[in-house]
C-alpha cells in the first residue's frame, strides 16, 4: 500500500504527463479503442477503420532474440496496427521501425498462417521531432523496384508522424492534444475525458499512482537483477545508471528524483549524477 508521501510524488509526476509520454500513452490508451480509432483514423485518413483487437504494452517474443514491448498493437479485419511514441530520435532509427514490423509478421506466422494470408501491417511512429527535418506532417515509408520506381507490395508501411506540426488540421489537431499536460486544453473530447480522469478522479488517479509504483519497482528489481548479472562493481554501477535514465525518461523524473525512487544513498547521488 502506498504511503501519503509516496502517493503525493506520483501524483506530482502524473500531472506533468502528456500522451507524448509514452508511459501515459500506454496507460492511457489501454482499452480506450475510441482514442486508438482516432489516431488510426486521423494518421491514415480512413475513417472507416473500427479497431476490434487491443492491447497496450504487448510483449512480442522473437524466438531467436529480443523480445519487443509494443506501446499499442490494434487489429481490424486483415489489418495489424502498431502505434509507436518515439520522443528521441534515437528510438525512432528505421531499423527500429523495421524490427517491430517484422514482429508482427511473426506473430501472425506462429499461428500457421500461409504467406499469402498474412495480414496488412502498418507501423506508426509518433515522433515529438521532425524525425527527417523537412518540415512534412507525415512520411510515409513503402518499398519499392529501384529499377522500375514501381511499389513493391509486400503488404508492410511505416508511417512517421511529426509531432512538431501542429497546423488547423484534424492531424495537427491531434498532435496538439498529444502535447497538452491539461484536459481543459485538449481539442478531441475524448481524449480531454480520458486525461481528466486519469488526472483528476480520484479511481483514475489511483490506478495511475499504482501503476507509477510498479514501474519505480521495476526499475529497482532491474537494476538489481543486471548487478547480480554482470557482478563486477563497475557493472553495478552501469546498471544503475541505465536505470536512472530509464526513470527519467519514461517517468519525466530528474536525476535526484530517479535516484531517490531508487533509494540511492544521499552520499554516493552527487558520483553518480557526473555518470547520467
């Protein structure tokens, strides 16, 4: 059960979201198939999509490697859907793009499907920057025959949306909202209801601090688990490290705020902060 000075940090935290914070995004959206429609609809400028399977924060397994966390996996009809936030621009390289689409093709293909029968797949990164810096709302990624520019169909699109281009548009719109810490602030009605109770009832807010507790907790559990792993001190101290900019990162936490959720020492924070 959380204390009253841990439940009043959170809520401080929680205040300070945006949905361009992928942790909120994730909460947010989960199980919210209006909100997931709205971007799908709005990205893609189909109207017509009606989302009829949604998760937020799937692990897909990749039998020969990594696993990959999708932010949004949807699915209407032969369509699959993966809606990515990228607030670094380190995240959002196109072999990234390329590796989630490449996991939802194997999700399909661990159900036996044919070939033939795989499903339509679109990856969309919202980006918070212009991701390719020339000033477009979206950039859509589609392969084609270099030697007859004509498309090759394979099925697979990336889309990149820019979160910097925020024009009288219903994507600009949207891209608004993403960016706005207050519901009152917010175009989409959904969307301003959605924040609103994640922010300001008291079943939302509570769920929200419960869910930032899980996450500081995981956060420690990794960071202790990886310097039992690795073993060395320096590797505990790496360790650490990643584990603070995680925080900091996904929780919009400064680097003493990370390391006290942490329960780093007073003595040993002003070493580490020279290491962040």
């Amino acid at each position: 059960m959380l204390t009253d000075n841990q439940r009043e940090k959170h809520i401080e935290r929680i205040q300070r979201f945006r949905y361009i914070d992928d942790v909120f995004f994730s909460v947010a959206f989960d199980g919210f198939k209006r909100g997931v429609e709205l971007i799908l609809r709005t990205v893609l400028n189909d109207e017509s999509i009606i989302v009829e399977e949604l998760y937020t924060q799937k692990d897909v397994v990749n039998w020969y490697g990594r696993s990959v966390r999708f932010d949004v996996f949807a699915s209407t009809g032969n369509k699959r859907f993966n809606c990515e936030i990228q607030r670094e621009n380190s995240g959002a390289i196109p072999k990234r793009a390329r590796y989630n689409s490449s996991l939802l093709d194997a999700r399909e293909a661990q159900k036996g499907t044919d070939y033939a029968d795989l499903s339509e797949t679109i990856v969309i990164l919202i980006c918070e920057h212009d991701i390719f810096k020339k000033g477009l709302p979206l950039y859509h990624v589609k392969k084609i025959i270099s030697e007859t520019g004509d498309d090759f169909d394979d099925g697979s699109s990336i889309v990149y949306v820019n979160g910097q281009c925020q024009e009288d548009t219903p994507l600009g719109h949207l891209m608004h909202d993403f960016f706005c810490r207050n519901a009152k602030d917010i175009y989409n009605q959904d969307l301003a209801d959605r924040m609103k109770y994640l922010k300001e009832d008291q079943g939302g807010v509570q769920s929200m601090c419960e869910i930032m507790e899980e996450l500081v907790n995981e956060g420690r559990e990794q960071g202790i688990e990886q310097g039992i792993k690795q073993g060395k001190e320096r590797g505990k101290m790496e360790s650490l490290v990643s584990s603070i900019r995680n925080l900091m990162k996904t929780m919009n936490l400064t680097a003493k705020q990370a390391m006290d959720a942490l329960l780093v020492p007073p003595a040993e924070q002003e070493k580490i902060v020279t290491l962040i």
